[in-house]
C-alpha cells in the first residue's frame, strides 16, 4: 500500500482501531501543531503560551487534541520539567521545519503588504497604448518603486489574467467584462482624420454616409475581422464597415498611410494629437465624433492587492491622467 494510501485511509499499526489523522479538522491539527511546536521550542507551556499569545490551558488542551489525533504521547510531563518523548522528538524533527516555513511564509505576505513594495508586475497593453504612453512611464515608476521589476507585455489581443498571469491591463474601448475591474483613465476620442494633401484633393466627408465616396484605410484585428467605424448620429451610436482601400493588422501603419495622404482614417485621439497640432493632420466630422470609450487600467480585484501593484496603478493613474490626449477643441466637440 502506498504512503498516500496509510494516509487517507488511516490504518491503525496495533489494529484494534482505525484513525485517520486527516479526518479531524484542519483548524484543529494545525492549531496542536502550532503549540507542540512551541512547547518543544521553549521547553515548557507556559513560555509557549507567552510566545503564541493565548493562555498556557489553551496551549495544553491544543497539545491534549493532538496527541489525541495521533494517539501518541508527545511529551513527558512532571510538575517541574516538560520533555520531548522519542515519538514527540522524531515528530518535532520532521513537522518544526515546516511550521517555520509557514510562518516565515506569513511573514512574508505581511512585509509584502505594508513593507517597501517589491516583485514582479507583469503588464499587458495593446501595442500603439503600451508603446505611445506606457511604455514612456515605466522608468519614472522604476525611479519612485526601485524593488519593483516589471514586465510589459504588447498585445491586441483580449488579455487572459489567469492564464497569461497577468497583473495589470491597459484597455481601451468599452468593458463588458464583469468579472474585472475596470479604472477609467480617462475619455477615448475616437477621430476621422486625413492630411492636408489628401483633403485638397479629394475633400473631407461631411456626414458618414459621404465616406462611400472616399478613399478609407482600415485596421484588421487578430481575429479577422475589419474595425468598424463608429458615429454619433443625432445621439445614437451608428456603426459604419467601410470598403478600404488599404487594410493593415497595425494601428501605426494605419497612421502612416493616412500621413502619406493614401486616404482617411478613424483612429484614436492619443495617436494623432500630435499630428494635428503640428498641421500634418486635418480632422473630419467632428461632430459625429463618439464619447463612449475610454482608456482603462483593469485588474481582477480590489481585495488584497499586493503592495507592488497597488502602488502601481495609483502611480500610473495619476501620470497617465496627466498627460494631454485631447485633440484641438475646435477639431473635437
């Protein structure tokens, strides 16, 4: 019979009696542990009990339960001395050590709570949001958290938590996951734009349903399909699937075409701000601009973070708030 076997069956070695050690509760065994390793440690109940915290009958009644348990005598006791039985010594020598693991394991998780944050985070972005603004951020937060290492994972992908054992996520859109929790950063403009060239030759769309007209660069996402472009028409949202003239898998090179007057484009305010600011990019139909997105920082839950991550989004929800995404106000309404 294998040890795990003896374990859960609990057979009994004078075989008048069968006691499953793990039978009892969980609470209770570890409780006896915990004192019949502190009783060894100090040699008497009454420094074990000063050690633990609770009085010196708790401590004895735990140790009482667990000799009980292994139907063993663990300690030898007179009214002066307390000392380990051979059974008790060769139980201390092989349980003590990983007692100390478990407290030392507990204490651990304390300092990891209220100590100097430390550890690894490990981050998930899509690619032009981890690029354009997180990446820029993490020297400032490594100067501010030194014992904090990290990890920054560039994906378009939707971010798995659990499986890619992620600690924070930087989203963009809308969150329809209810089983994370979703900070917003801030509103996600979403922008037509197109150069100037582009717009001397060809004009820029009044309304959505002008762009049938016009040359439309796209962006495909990592499961196929096309992005749909999005308006706000007489405050309903309205979906619109262009007929590109150029498609590409990168929101970047989408923003390169656009650049090179290939066409027009919806993409994010954060990406072209700066463009539109220097001239190199013209904004159309500002007016069907829609106001339901944002920026989000994700996270599984509130409950028990770490140290290191909460600083973490503290840190980069107070610098990503301060920095200026928003597009002229004349382009933008």
């Amino acid at each position: 019979m294998s040890d795990l076997e003896i374990l859960e069956r609990g057979i009994e070695l004078d075989g008048t009696q069968r006691a499953n050690p793990l039978s009892a509760s969980f609470a209770s065994s570890y409780a006896g542990i915990m004192a019949f390793v502190a009783v060894a440690s100090e040699g008497n109940f009454a420094k074990a009990a000063q050690r633990l915290g609770i009085g010196r009958s708790a401590v004895s009644r735990n140790v009482s339960k667990l000799e009980a348990q292994l139907n063993t005598r663990l300690f030898l006791r007179t009214t002066r001395t307390t000392t380990l039985t051979r059974e008790g010594q060769r139980f201390y020598d092989n349980c003590h050590l990983g007692v100390t693991h478990i407290v030392d394991a507990m204490r651990e998780m304390i300092d990891l709570r209220t100590g100097p944050p430390s550890g690894l985070v490990r981050i998930s972005s899509s690619l032009c949001f981890g690029r354009r603004v997180v990446a820029p951020l993490l020297e400032r937060f490594s100067k501010v958290y030194p014992g904090i290492d990290l990890e920054l994972l560039l994906d378009d992908r939707p971010t798995d938590f659990v499986s890619d054992d992620i600690d924070v996520a930087f989203r963009n859109g809308r969150i329809e996951d209810s089983a994370i929790v979703g900070k917003l950063l801030m509103p996600m403009q979403m922008i037509m734009v197109a150069s100037p060239a582009y717009a001397q030759e060809y004009g820029l769309p009044e309304t959505p349903d002008d762009l049938v007209a016009h040359q439309c660069i796209n962006y495909r996402f990592w499961h196929g399909r096309l992005f749909e472009w999005e308006f706000n028409v007489d405050g309903q949202l309205r979906k619109y699937q262009p007929a590109p003239r150029r498609t590409f898998n990168d929101f970047e090179l989408v923003l390169d075409a656009v650049l090179q007057g290939q066409g027009i484009a919806q993409t994010a305010g954060y990406l072209v701000r700066e463009h539109i600011a220097a001239g190199q990019l013209v904004v159309a139909m500002p007016s069907y601009a829609p106001s339901d997105r944002g920026h989000y920082l994700c996270y599984l839950s509130r409950q028990h973070l770490p140290a290191r991550i909460r600083v973490f989004i503290d840190f980069m929800t107070d610098a990503i708030r301060a920095l200026d995404f928003r597009c002229d106000g004349d382009a933008i309404t």
